[in-house]
C-alpha cells in the first residue's frame, strides 16, 4: 500500500516515517506541502494522510483538489469543530487530533488498506454502473421518507411543472442532485438531457470552453470547433453544483444564458441561441458572497427564482435506518455476500450520530462497515464511528476555550467589553460563548 504524508512539521514526518519502517507492506512517501504533494501524486498511491494548517494552501483546499481521487486520514494539531465537519464532507476515513497514538492511526490505515484491496478485487466494470445509480445520485431518487422531506418533494413536485430557475440551498451530501434530477424527471423536459456539472471540479482556465464552447483556433490546441455543455443540454436542463464557486469573470456571460438564453462561444463572435432549464445549488452562503463582492447580485436573484432548502439528515431522522439497509441490500448484492444485518447496538449508533456529511457520509459508513465486519451481523464497533466525530476530536479544545474565556472575564471584573478585547473578539461573539459553555464568573 503506497501512503502520501503531507505534513509541514518536520519532526512529526519523520515521526511517522520511522514509526511506520517497520511494516513492509507500507510504502511512505512524505511531502512537507500540498503543492509539493500535488506535483508527485499519481495513480500508484492509495492513501493521502494530511495535516489541516499547512502554510501557502491547507488541507482541506488540497483535499478538494483531489476530488475523492485517494482514501483520506486527517491528522491536525489545531482541529475546530468546522474544520472536522468539512472533513469529514470531503470524504475523510478518520480524523485524529493531535497527539494522537501513533498505533490507532496505524489501525485507521490497515481498516482502509483492507477496504481497497477488497474493493480492487471484487468490484467489475459492471457493479460499478450498479454503484452509480445510488438514491443520491440518478434515478432512484428517495428511498426513505420523513416529515422533512415530504415538505421539500412537495415543492420540487409543483416547480418541476415549470421552466423557472430553481436554486437548491443545503449541507454538503444532503442530496442536491438527486433533488434536481427530480424536478428534470417530472419536467417537461424530461426526455431531453440533463447535464450535471460541477463547477468546483473544473480547472478555473477550462470552465469557459467547457461551458460555453469554443471556436477553431481560439486558443493553441483549438484544432475544431466544439460545443459547450450548456449547448449539448439543449432541450433539457442544466445542474449547476457548487455555483457559489464560480469565477466573479465569467457570471455574466452565465447571467446572459439564464436571462437571454444565449450564449458565445470562446474565440468567436456568433450568438446562439439555448433551450435549457437551469438548476443551481450551493452549500455555500451565496448571500455573504454577494456582500463581499465575489458573487453578481442580479445573476443570484436570476438563480433563485425558486430557493429550495433541504434539511439536513439530522433533520429527517426517520431516514436514517431505511437508507442504512438500502445500502447494506445493494453491497451484499454487488460483492455476493451473504446476508448481513445490523445489530441494535448499530442502529442505535447510527440514529445518535450527528452525520455532518449527511446520506453521502452514512452510504460511505455503510459501505465500508458492510465489507469489514466478520459475520453475519455488523455490530456498534463495525461501523468506525467514534475516529470519526469531529465533536470527539474537538472536546479538548473547547475545555480550554470556556476555562480562558472563565479566567479572563473574571481577571476583567465581568466587564464583557474588556473581555473581548483580551480574547480578541467581539463583544457579541464573546457573549454567544459564555451563554454556550454557560459559564459563571
């Protein structure tokens, strides 16, 4: 198995290198940054352990970089509580705090050495279509129900009808796609093409041509002509994900498709016209955006014609078990397995977890508890969860919050005022924190 540690603290690389020589089967290849990392990464590793705060470009930015490409730990000296959920939204395996044992991370590395040896094995070319058609994916769409959602389906089921814009709001992994698909496949439109694209995995100097198009010639390896996505969806309709992401420069020539439908494409100087439905969505606070100047006021409210919030999966509870045993169905199903249930103790887990990364992480969970566990029964243990809660990891750090916060308002005489200024936050951000921790001085 062939590692990358990317850790910019020299004496913790040389750390693990050494603590790692032993076990042969591990090849370790270590990088002091990201960009150090990105240069060497090939198809030949298999695991990328990261520090978070890293000078030039964090973990987490060097993470989405590699778009779910290799399995992931988090090792991280100055863990908060968003840093953990984003990782754990970024398909991160574990999380450790450090100082870790150096054993448990080597325990995390064998659960996932395990996983991708097996996957390697038995997964085909055919059971990877089979994966593809996951409910948070294309067409199965719901496979379980609650309260929450029947809200949001009902609204979805009312716009579909229309050609409105629809901006889908919601926690990364809580299903945005799928919503979108929805709206296309109760569309009109429904037997044209819907073309998904996700404008954070598209390189910032390609988006233009593999949006809009592109002319011969206009630019070196232009050798033809070729249309955009925005003209190959023509007739049907266009997911935009992760629109927050997109460059401040290219929104209006965006603006222009939603509002005129029409479009150039890069190098030439004809305006063709489109016939596409857009759909956006985005977990990002497109409003502070628009505030900060990084995001068109106008091209927003062209977007949100129609704004449609998904809950959370800590919101839809009732969902939870339901998609656990869909998922378990389908991996036994694709690996040939024999039957396997959960046990009480899991399903409680399961239901107590606070799942951050929402469906995309519980299937992930599933998945992977499905292929570990020995037996016919996966049990509490099996599903890996406690490496996993960023609450876990960050407990520490909140501690010695409340008791700085605890001295200093008391060094201060309960003067809040004062007390920010020697925290260094805002009298307001302060106040939220002492009412957290409900502490008393």
């Amino acid at each position: 198995m062939k590692i990358a540690i990317v850790e910019d603290d020299i004496n913790m690389r040389k750390s693990l290198e050494l603590f790692f020589s032993d076990n042969k089967d591990l090849e370790i290849i270590s990088f002091k940054s990201p960009k150090d990392a990105l240069k060497n990464l090939d198809e030949s590793f298999d695991l990328v352990i990261t520090d978070i705060n890293m000078p030039q470009m964090d973990g987490l930015e060097f993470l989405r970089l590699l778009e779910g490409r290799y399995e992931a730990i988090v090792i991280t000296g100055n863990a908060t509580l968003n840093k953990a959920i984003d990782s754990i939204r970024l398909g991160v395996k574990d999380f450790f705090q450090k100082p870790f044992k150096p054993e448990l991370l080597l325990e995390a590395i064998y659960r996932t050495k395990k996983f991708i040896e097996f996957q390697k094995v038995h997964r085909t070319p055919s059971s990877k279509t089979i994966k593809a058609k996951s409910p948070t994916e294309q067409k199965h769409f719901f496979v379980a129900t609650s309260k929450a959602l029947e809200v949001v389906q009902k609204t979805a089921q009312k716009v579909a009808s229309t050609d409105a814009s629809v901006l889908l709001l919601g926690q990364s992994g809580v299903g945005k796609e799928v919503f979108a698909n929805f709206i296309h496949t109760h569309s009109p439109r429904a037997h044209f093409p819907f073309v998904a694209i996700n404008m954070a995995a598209i390189p910032e100097h390609l988006l233009e041509s593999e949006l809009f198009g592109y002319e011969k010639g206009a630019f070196t390896d232009a050798t033809a002509s070729k249309a955009g996505l925005f003209e190959s969806a023509n007739g049907g309709s266009v997911f935009l994900d992760e629109i927050g992401e997109m460059p401040l420069g290219l929104q209006s020539k965006l603006l222009r498709a939603v509002q005129e439908k029409e479009i150039m494409r890069l190098g030439g100087n004809k305006v063709i016209k489109i016939d596409v439905r857009f759909i956006s969505a985005t977990n990002a606070d497109i409003k502070k955006k628009v505030a900060a100047g990084e995001f068109r006021e106008d091209l927003f409210f062209r977007l949100q014609t129609i704004p449609i919030c998904i809950p959370s999966l800590k919101e839809r509870k009732e969902e939870i078990l339901p998609l656990a045993e869909w998922k378990l169905d389908c991996v036994l199903q694709e690996y040939g397995f024999e039957p396997k249930t959960f046990s009480e103790g899991a399903k409680k887990k399961m239901l107590d977890y606070e799942w951050y990364g929402n469906i995309r992480e519980l299937l992930s969970v599933v998945e992977r508890a499905t292929i570990l566990s020995e037996g016919d029964c996966i049990k509490e243990e099996d599903l890996f969860l406690e490496s996993r809660s960023p609450k876990e990891n960050v407990s520490k750090i909140a501690v010695l919050e409340s008791e700085l916060i605890q001295e200093v308002c008391r060094d201060c005489g309960g003067d809040l005022n004062r007390s920010a200024e020697v925290l260094g936050m805002k009298p307001d951000v302060l106040k939220h924190k002492i009412a957290k921790y409900n502490l008393v001085f």
